[in-house]
C-alpha cells in the first residue's frame, strides 16, 4: 500500500488559533465556563430524538 503525504505550505496563516482559549485573557469568566460544564456529569444529559 503505496503511503500518501499531505503537502504543508508553512506560509499560509490559520484562521484560527489550535486552541481558541488562546484569544482571551487569563481571568475570562469563559475558562470559568469551560471548566464548570466539563465537570458536569455527562449520565444525567440526554439527547432529544425527534
């Protein structure tokens, strides 16, 4: 099986940042946010079937 590389063009810019926390500042209330839903039990969610 022949190995195909994907080419990479180091010059082109991201439209985003690898993580968009970077974006804001260290003492957003979004981080806070963050944290408070991952510690969130994900048993007690369900996803509504239509």
């Amino acid at each position: 099986m022949a190995c195909r590389l994907k080419t990479l063009d180091r010059n082109t810019r991201l439209l985003f940042p690898p993580d968009l926390r970077h974006w804001v500042p260290e003492n957003h209330i979004v981080h806070f946010l963050i944290d408070a839903v991952d510690s969130l039990p994900e048993k007690d969610f369900r996803i509504k079937k239509r």
